[in-house]
C-alpha cells in the first residue's frame, strides 16, 4: 500500500544523454489536476523552466505531456491516458516503481 508524506510533487529526471548518471527525482511546484476516468491516479501539472507545461503522475514522478500551453496539454494527457486504459496506465507505473522507484512525496508500507 502507498501512503502519501507530502504535499510536495516531484518528477523524475532522467539522463539519457549520460547513462552514467543515475535517474533522480526533483521538486516541482505542481498543482493536482483530475482527468476524467482516472480520477483515482494522483495527477499534477507544472509550468517547467523552459516555460512548457507537463502533466506527471506523482507516485513515479512520470511526465505523460509537455506542450507551451496548458489546455493542449491537458487535452493531450486526456486522449493518451483514454487510448492506453486504465488497466495499462496501471502497470506501466507499477513498472516505473519497480526500475526507479518511488517518489519522494510517497511511501511504501
């Protein structure tokens, strides 16, 4: 079972660029957003430094969009999420956890 411990987003940052680099996690001033059947995932948005905005899913910290204006993001995340189903969204993020492991605004016990 996952217990929330903070209040606090975080996205996972990763360096493909350096593979000798490990993956991390990082602070995001992230705000909750609810998608429409997946109501039960806690979702966050956030407007990055290069001024894009990115919906995650917060126990892996997992961008699903990055796009320069809100709406479109949101709309993008919407029709994503719709197209993969609840059911695979769901083991693609038990699959996330189980390679990176889990944010640090969760905690499992």
């Amino acid at each position: 079972m996952l217990t929330k411990t903070t209040d606090e987003y975080y996205i996972l940052v990763n360096q493909p660029e350096e593979p000798s680099k490990p993956d991390y996690f990082c602070y995001a001033n992230g705000r909750t957003i609810k998608i429409k059947g997946f109501e039960t995932f806690d979702l966050f948005y956030f407007k990055d430094d290069s001024d894009e905005y990115s919906i995650s899913e917060a126990t892996t910290g997992m961008r699903i969009v990055r796009l320069p204006e809100y709406h479109k993001a949101r709309a993008l995340a919407e029709m994503k999420l719709t197209r993969a189903g609840v059911e695979k969204f769901r083991d693609i993020l038990e699959r996330a956890r189980e390679k990176y492991g889990l944010s640090p605004r969760y905690k499992e016990e």
